[in-house]
C-alpha cells in the first residue's frame, strides 16, 4: 500500500468515526427523563380539596339564607323602613355583593329626606342601615305642593301625612310656612338668597307671623305684630332692614297713620302705602 492510500484510508476512518461518536452522542441528548408521578395520597388529597371548594361555593350560590331579604332598619322617623330598604338594592342581593358604599349612595340618591346612611352587613344575611333624616326649618307650600327645606337649603317632598297648620293653629308656634313659587338655583337647592333672607330673618328672632309669603319680584313678605305685611325682600342685610322697620314703625305710629304696607328692601329708601295692598 503505497503511502497516498493509507492515509485517505485514515482520512475515511476518522469520518466514520465522528458520524458514529455524534449519532451517539444525539442519541444522548434526546433521552427523556423519567417521569415522577405524585404519591397517591397527595394526588387524593388535592382532589377533595378541588371537590370540597366546589361543593362550598355551590351551597353559597344555592343556598337561600345567603339572599337578603330583610334588614333592621334604624333611625327613621318622616320616612318608612321599608322605603329605606327598598331604596337599598338589597332585597334579594346576595350576601356576597353587599357593597356598603353603593348601597348608602342608592338610599340617599332615592331618598333626599335622608341626610347620612350607613350600612354593616355580616353572614350569613344580616344587615343593619342607620340613617339620620334631614331636619326641616321651613315648610314651603307650592301650588299645594308640600316641601320641606333644611338648613343647608336642601329641598325635599313634605311626609304625605303632614298636614300644616294653618291661621290660628300656627300661633306661638316655631314652624315656618312659606307660600309662594319655589326658587331653586341650578343644583335644585333653595335659591341662595331666599336661604340668605329666611335665615337672618330667623335669627333675627322678630315677633311676627309664621307665615310668610314669596313674591319673585319682591322677595319674601310677612306680617309683622301689628298687623302690618312687611315686604323684606332676598338676600343678605334683613337685620338691618328690620331696624329701619322699627324706625318707620315708631313714626306711623307718632303720627296716628296704619299703612296697607311697608317695604324695606332698599333701607335708605323705605316705603310704605296708606291706600294700596301690596
């Protein structure tokens, strides 16, 4: 064998040994590992887990004591429990999807009688709903329509049982009736200066009438102790107004004259009439 000839033999049996050593060697690499299974005890355990987790969440589903379907309510006087309640959202709720915040913003959005909710509900169906109900200051009687106005302002329908008293009835009493159209402002509130007027005027503390009268254009009217309607007017400054009253008064009086009424919206320009109503 000449010498070119052993070495292209080396040459072929150093390939053949390569291809040999990498066909093993890929043979290795793709051997899988053996697979570890999970002792049965784990395996069974897991499983009533699984079942015991869907069996609960079936009976909170299914299970009728966890829907709402009363509550205690506390703390009403002009509006019913059972309005409260209702105006909840929560009769027929389930326990679950009792949300405090969204079921007081529910009460007092239906219920403008009720100034505060609070709500506290715990399993498997108990829920307790306080609420305080906004305190009315004046009565105010629209065309027939009843409302009732706080001391913020705020504008809501006079219990349907109320009756106001009327004439003789309202005498030494401190319940305000006033007559007239409603001016509320843009958030349905009593017109800031009608609140303004009705609450100096109330501060005031002036012998008068408790009913009262509104007049667009003039602003609130009432009748004073000696039976005089005095036309105060809106806005801020009745105190003052009031004085100039007492000055006017003294004066009409001195000079033996009984006016059909006085106005005192303007204090440097007071007027009063001995021949027309107001």
């Amino acid at each position: 064998m000449t010498k070119s000839k052993r070495q292209q033999w080396k040459k072929k049996k150093k390939r053949r040994f390569e291809a040999a050593s990498t066909l093993v060697l890929g043979r290795t690499r793709v051997r899988r590992p053996k697979t570890r299974h999970l002792p049965f005890a784990i395996r069974y355990s897991l499983l009533l887990l699984l079942s015991v987790v869907a069996i609960g969440s079936l009976w909170l589903t299914l299970d009728d004591r966890f829907y709402i379907h009363h509550a205690n309510v506390v703390g009403t006087d002009r509006v019913s429990p059972t309005e409260v309640f209702q105006a909840s959202g929560l009769p027929g709720l389930h326990i679950l999807w009792a949300r405090s915040a969204e079921i007081e913003a529910h009460i007092l959005a239906a219920l403008p009688p009720v100034e505060s909710a609070r709500v506290a509900c715990k399993l498997p169906a108990a829920c307790t709903i306080t609420v305080v109900e906004r305190q009315p200051e004046v009565t105010w009687d629209e065309d027939g329509q009843l409302w009732w106005i706080d001391a913020e302002g705020i504008i809501f329908p006079a219990s349907p049982s109320f009756i106001p008293p009327s004439g003789e009835e309202r005498e030494g009493t401190e319940e305000w009736l006033v007559r007239g159209p409603l001016p509320r402002d843009e958030d349905g509130r009593l017109d800031e200066r009608v609140h303004v007027a009705l609450t100096e005027l109330w501060a005031a503390g002036k012998n008068m009438s408790p009913l009262l009268s509104y007049v667009p254009e003039w602003g609130l009217v009432f009748t004073d102790e000696r039976g005089w309607p005095v036309i105060v007017g809106q806005g801020p400054g009745v105190a003052e107004r009031l004085r100039v009253l007492e000055y006017l008064a003294a004066d009409l009086e001195a000079r033996g004259l009984t006016p059909q009424f006085v106005d005192v919206r303007f204090p440097d320009a007071p007027y009063y009439s001995l021949t027309n109503d107001w």
